[in-house]
C-alpha cells in the first residue's frame, strides 16, 4: 500500500505522523477499494514508478495512520500481506505466489532481509 503523500522517505513518513499530519493509505491499481481502515498494514514508497526503497508498518484507526513501525523484516511482510509486487533495483517482478515472491527475495536480495 501507499500513502496519499509520497513520502520520499521512511523518516519523512515517521515525521509527519509524529508531528500530528493526517496520513492517509490507498491501494494503487486494480486493488483499490479494500484499504482496510483499522489494523496494521505494509505501506512503501517512493510511487511507483520509482523504485521502492523503504517499507514501514503502519497501525490505521479509522483509515488514518497513528504509527510507523519498522523492522529488519518490512520489505518480506509487505510481500506476505500481498501488499506490493517487489520492484528490485533494476526491474519489476510480479509473482502472485507470495512464497515464490519471498523466495525471489531470499535468493537475489538477501541485503533487504
């Protein structure tokens, strides 16, 4: 998922939400409308189409984000939520299988682990 701001980093996304911002997600694509508006959730950015270079957790209460949450592993649950295609840094792989993704990632990008 995204935020409705494109955040350039995840510092930027961190700082907005502490300094009281509304920040807001969306599903780009054919998976918009199932934005969940309670619970944690995987966003990422920079917007596609740049390349993605950071992934965050974010705790939603009524569709607005109250937390950012980082960990070693963001990158793989935004994968296993099914939230992202993973954009490696020189092009775009799309796997519907989120095993067979997480598998793509262990073996070629184990750094982003």
């Amino acid at each position: 998922m995204y935020t409705t701001t494109n955040f350039k980093t995840k510092k930027a996304l961190k700082d907005a939400v502490t300094n009281g911002k509304p920040v807001t997600v969306f599903q780009p694509g054919p998976f918009q409308g199932n934005e969940p508006s309670d619970g944690w959730v995987t966003v990422e950015g920079p917007h596609y189409p740049q390349p993605h270079r950071w992934y965050a957790r974010a705790l939603l209460q009524d569709g607005v984000v109250m937390t950012v949450k980082e960990g070693a592993r963001s990158m793989l649950q935004c994968l296993r939520d099914g939230g992202c295609m993973y954009q490696p840094r020189t092009n775009r792989v799309e796997v519907s299988d989120s095993a067979a993704v997480c598998h793509f990632v262990q073996k070629h990008y184990p750094e982003d682990l």
